[in-house]
C-alpha cells in the first residue's frame, strides 16, 4: 500500500491511524487491507475501521508503535472483500425528504430514483451494532448531517449523510437526513448465529414499497426467577441497569463496551461485599432503588460497609448528592451472559434484564460466592456545593478540523451538565466551541470518552455506552482518572477541562 499514514495518539490507550485515503476510489480495500495487517503486529487489539481511518485500541502510542503501524500499514496489501446482497423495503415517507428536495431543487418522487437507483455497498459497520455505512450514493444526494442531531430517530429509519446511507437498528439519538423507515428489517439480532446482519462488502439495494412489513420483536429472556439467592426489585428509577466490567474487544463488531458509568465506585461497591472489581451490579442513576431479599443476602452501597439481609428483608438506596449510586452484592447479579459479558446495552436491548431497564417485580438472581474479607471504600468524595469540578483531557485526534482557537475555547470554558444526558453521552451546555466547516467528514472509530463536537458547536463526552463510529469531530479525549467524576456530576452542576500533564 502506496503512501503514507498518519499515526496519532487517541486518547491513553488507542493509536489513530489516518491513511490518507479519504477520496482514493479503492478506499475500502485499501482500509480493510490495512486493518487486516495491524491486527497481525497487534493481536491482542480491537482494530477497528473507520472511512480510511484505522483505530487501534487498548495499545498506547509511542515512537515504537508509530514505526510499527507505519510498516505495516505500508507493506499491507490490497484485499477483495467480497459479501451477500440484501434487498431492503423501504417506505419512503422519512421528515427530511421534502427538505432534501427542497435543498436539491428536484421533487420528493426524484429524491426516492436516486435513492432506490443505486446498488450500494457495505463499507464498515459501527455507530450501533448492526448499523451499515452504505454507500456511495448518487453524488447528486450527497449532503451534511444536521447541525443538531435528533434526541431519537425511530428504529428502521433510512438516512443519508455525506456519501453514506444507512439504516437505524434501533431508537437512538442520530444526526443523518430521514428519508424513510424500513420496519422488516432486522439488523441486530443477538440470537442470530450472526447477530449482525450486514458485514463490510455486503451489497444492498432498496426497494421502495407503500408499506413494509414490521419485524417481528424478540422474544424477552427473563433472568431466572427460581434462583436461590436473589434482589426483588420493589421500585426503581427510570434507568436503572445491571453493569458489569462491559464487552471489551468488540469494537470492531459495533459493539461498545458497556460497563459502569462510574468505574470507580463501581469496584469499590464490589469489593467492599468480596466481589472482584468488575461483577455485576446494579447501576442508579438519579433516583431511588427498593429491593427485597430472597434467601440471605450480603449488600454494599457504592463501597460502604457490608449489610446483611435475611429472607424478606427490604433495602432501599437512597438518592443522593452523586447522580449515579452502585448496589453489589456478595456472589455478583447473576444475570445471564450475552455476547460475553453480563453489562446492560439499552440501545440493543441486550444483556443485564432482558436488555431494558429495571423495573419493579424483577427478579435479579445473586450468584454464590465464598465470604471473603471486606475491602474500605476507595471511591471518591464528590465536589463540595459550588465547587466547580475539573475534568482532565488529551487533546484529541481532529485538531486540524476545527478553528484554531477551538481547543482553547474548550479550556477555558465552564459548562453545565444538561439533563440531555445518558449513558450514550453527555451533553454540556455554555460557550459553543468555533466549528468553520459542514460535516461532511467520513465516519471514524470512537471510543468511551471522547469530547465530539456538534455543528452548532455543542460538546459530548461520550459515555459507556457510545455509538462505535462516528461523523462529528473529536477534540479531546477525557482521561480515565476523569470518567468517574463526570458521571457523579448530577444536571446542573458545573465543570471544566483541564489538560493532561
């Protein structure tokens, strides 16, 4: 592979790799061609691909890496990725068709040709497990994602941004043009032998239809009822989960990692009943959460000393200053695994209770576990009353695609915790950070942290739960001495960003 790439660190742990490939009309192969070769200098990785970009995660940057990558990506020959062909119906009534052909100067009928027309391929799968970068579409439909994206799009919408089109496996929040809906499609399904139904050189063309048939909904697993030990949840707050250590390694597969939104408190909690630090727990954010005991059962709270309940007996933890609160029990929440890992991924409706949301009559079953000894709460004290906390960055990857006064705007800003807000990402109000171009840029890999920048200039830091690639520009990456202390800060109380030493 002819050219050079530029290799730059991403945040503590993960190396950036840009090809230089972005118009190259082979940028594909010569993509996958390059993730195929860093996977073999780097084994143990989640290498994961991005529109000419490569990301290699869990490995930190230095001289040596850069060299190493830098062979690699040079010496990487060019692959065939070839794949299935899938025909999509698709209902083309989407809310930005008639203001794409408004933009476009042709009629709403015009928009569906040029959509429909094209048989497009599977470039690389991300932002959502099952979610396809499709493309290229017909030049003439090529348009910047929107300034702001959408709280919720609604599960099967078809959408266009950039020279992409794609379609929504689930609710989500997105920032892509509507077009329509293609409600028979199912795109991720975790009891498929192959959860994710399109796969990089898979084609797919689009068939409009007046209606198309619904998918049919999963059958919801319930963790057993029957278990010895176990929490009956007696009332809980809007999104209350199981979390455990999360599905490290399966970025690649558009699966972000899960896990605790405060890992800190999270293992404190554990290791205060004898757990290690990454059972499974419960996770409350923002509320209150009742239980009851079934059989004897040994709790803490966020790393406090031990309590012991008996058959019968209720335990209630308390809202307080944090905005999230961890429950662990002696023997983990032994809920079942899926995809490697017990942490609950709302957006796919996967792991922890049949992949919702706690609600009340759920029964958790607690595993068994020798007692060992307690551990002190090692979790820390959140800020004093007007404090204002500080949250330590690394400057991130797409400096170069934005003002050069943007990072500076970043540091010496205090913003706001919003209440638009979850496990997804958090979004921070205050000064708009200068943006001075459209978003037309190829979707990259993104990784639990990284400080994306909207159109009109909004910071999110993204959460546990984030979308796996992404179109928005990084600008900074927080470290992980600060993912804690973010997710403890409740709506309404201020930070800053602080650079890293």
């Amino acid at each position: 592979m002819s050219g050079g790439a530029g290799v730059l660190s991403y945040g503590e742990s993960a190396v950036y790799v840009d090809l230089g490939v972005e118009s190259a009309p082979d940028r594909a192969a010569r993509t996958h061609a390059a993730a195929a070769a860093l996977r073999e200098v780097f084994p143990g990785s989640d290498v994961v691909v991005g529109g000419g970009v490569v990301v290699v995660a869990n490995v930190a940057c230095s001289d040596e890496v850069v060299r190493t990558i830098t062979a690699a990506v040079s010496g990487a020959a060019r692959a065939h990725v070839s794949g299935r062909t899938h025909v999509i119906p698709v209902v083309y009534d989407g809310p930005d068709l008639e203001s794409i052909a408004g933009a476009l100067g042709v009629s709403t009928e015009a928009v569906v040709r040029l959509h429909a027309e094209r048989e497009v391929t599977v470039e690389l799968v991300g932002f959502l497990p099952g979610f396809g970068y499709c493309g290229p579409i017909d030049p003439r439909l090529v348009l910047p994602r929107r300034s702001s994206p959408r709280p919720r799009v609604p599960a099967g919408s078809v959408g266009i941004a950039g020279t992409f089109t794609g379609i929504y496996p689930f609710d989500s929040p997105g920032g892509w043009n509507l077009l329509g809906r293609a409600p028979g499609a199912s795109l991720f399904d975790p009891g498929r032998d192959s959860p994710i139904l399109f796969s990089p050189g898979d084609r797919v063309r689009f068939e409009p239809v007046s209606e198309a048939e619904p998918v049919p909904a999963r059958k919801e697993i319930v963790p057993n009822e029957q278990s010895i030990r176990a929490l009956v949840v007696e009332a809980a707050p809007a999104c209350a989960t199981v979390q455990d250590g999360g599905r490290a390694g399966q970025l690649a597969r558009g699966l972000p990692p899960s896990g605790p939104l405060d890992p800190e408190t999270h293992a404190a909690a554990n290791e205060a009943v004898g757990n290690a630090p990454g059972a499974a727990a419960i996770e409350v954010p923002l509320g209150a959460l009742s239980v009851r005991a079934r059989g004897e059962v040994i709790l803490s709270v966020d790393g406090a000393a031990p309590v012991r309940l008996a058959e019968g007996d209720s335990f209630r933890v308390e809202e307080g200053p944090r905005a999230v609160r961890y429950l662990a029990a002696r023997g983990g929440m032994d809920v079942p695994m899926a995809l490697g890992a017990r942490a609950t991924l709302l957006v796919a409706r996967l792991g922890g209770a049949a992949g919702r949301a706690l609600r009340r009559r759920d029964v958790v079953p607690v595993g068994d576990l020798e007692s060992t000894a307690a551990r002190p709460s090692r979790h820390s004290t959140p800020p004093a009353e007007n404090e204002i906390a500080t949250i330590v960055i690394d400057e991130g990857p797409h400096r170069g695609r934005f003002p050069a006064d943007a990072l500076d705007v970043l540091l010496a800003s205090t913003f706001t915790v919003s209440r638009l807000g979850d496990r997804v990402g958090q979004r921070l109000e205050g000064a708009k950070i200068p943006r001075d171009r459209p978003d037309l840029a190829l979707p990259v890999p993104m990784l639990r942290g990284a400080v994306q920048v909207t159109t009109d200039g909004t910071p999110i830091v993204l959460g546990p739960d984030h979308p796996t690639t992404g179109g928005y520009p990084v600008l900074a990456v927080v470290r992980r001495a600060s993912l804690g202390t973010l997710a403890r800060l409740r709506p309404g109380e201020r930070l800053r960003f602080g650079r890293g030493a």
